[in-house]
C-alpha cells in the first residue's frame, strides 16, 4: 500500500489514477464503437443482403419457343414467336421436339424461360455507407446513404424500439440493423466499462 507523507504526493497520484481510468475508459469506449459496428455490418449482411431482392412479373413477351437445338423459331415471316406454358401453375423451361415445336409454333402455346428480372441491383452502397469515428469518450456510427433510415425503420410503426422513427411503410423485409446492433452488444458495453474502472483501482 503506497504511503503519502504530504498533500502534494497524495494529489499527484490521483491525478496520474485519473488518467489511467480516463484512457481506459478511452480504450473501452473505442472497443465497443468497433464491437457495435461489427454487429451492424453483421445484420446488415444477413437481413439485407443475404435475401434475394423480389422478383418482377414475368415477361411474356421475351419467352420464345425453342427447337430441341435451342434455336429460336421464327414464323413464316420470320418473326420470333413469342408464347409460353404454363405447369401446375408455374412456369417451366421445355425443351420440345420439332413436331411440338411446330404445334406450339402453330398453337401459340410453348414454355416460358425461367423467372422474372429482379426489382432492384444490390449495389452494396448502404453497407459501404456505414461509417464510425471514436473520439475520447465519445463514439459515433453514422449511414451517409440518403435513404439508410426510411430503410433502417422500414416495416416498423411509430414507438417500435427497434426503429428510430417508425415508418407507415409495411414490409416483411425488416432489417433495422444498428438498434439490433446496440442491443446485442448493450451487455457488452457495461462489462467492457466495468472492466476497465476495475483493472485500475484495484492495483
């Protein structure tokens, strides 16, 4: 146990104990800035971009009848024609055979080629858009993409705790990634403090 014989020794070493909790407390504020943000980028991979984007209608109009070669058929004024079939209610890739290459050729009837186009391109910008500066105590992550929030709070009401506004917008493609992010980490963060207090004064 350290011994002070004067006031100014017993000053000079709390304030030297006052700096140590200080960068500690500098240090675990940086560690869980850094934890947060891991998080965030975690459930943005998993809620956003791990989910197929919807798909359109299907065009009916780019479905050609094929010959088993694969060729596209042409009428007689050799236009290609444009017809489908559907199965069971889905649509399915046929390969046909001259002779029912000819009927459907003459029918209007044939398969239609896969599914629709995807509504939307993941392009990666809300992801690359998320973005963390720590500063002393004080540790900030911020999206710059302008839509991060109406996307963030979308498919959640108004007073959800997982949203930061809520949104009038219904969708089951809810993704609010940095209030999930906060509360995964949240038992973390008092540890992390606690921690750092601790391993100060109790040396």
């Amino acid at each position: 146990m350290a011994v002070f014989t004067t006031a100014a020794q017993l000053a000079a070493a709390f304030e030297a104990r006052r700096v140590q909790i200080g960068k500690a407390l500098e240090k675990a504020t940086a560690d869980h800035t850094h934890a947060v943000y891991a998080a965030s980028k975690a459930n943005m991979n998993k809620d956003i971009y791990g989910q197929h984007a919807d798909l359109a209608s299907f065009n009916y109009k780019r479905s050609y009848v094929r010959d088993v070669a694969g060729h596209v058929l042409k009428d007689a004024t050799g236009r290609k024609v444009q017809v489908y079939e559907m199965r069971g209610g889905k649509r399915v890739r046929v390969t046909l055979t001259a002779k029912q290459a000819a009927r459907a050729l003459k029918q209007g009837t044939a398969a239609a080629e896969g599914k629709g186009k995807a509504k939307w391109v993941q392009t990666g910008r809300l992801r690359n858009s998320e973005k963390m500066t720590v500063a002393g105590l004080e540790g900030r992550i911020m999206n710059t993409a302008s839509y991060a929030l109406p996307r963030h709070d979308l498919g959640l009401a108004k007073g959800d705790p997982r949203a930061f506004n809520g949104s009038t917008r219904r969708s089951t493609r809810i993704a609010p990634w940095r209030k999930d992010a906060v509360a995964q980490t949240e038992p973390d963060r008092l540890k992390r403090y606690r921690e750092a207090v601790w391993g100060i004064i109790s040396h």
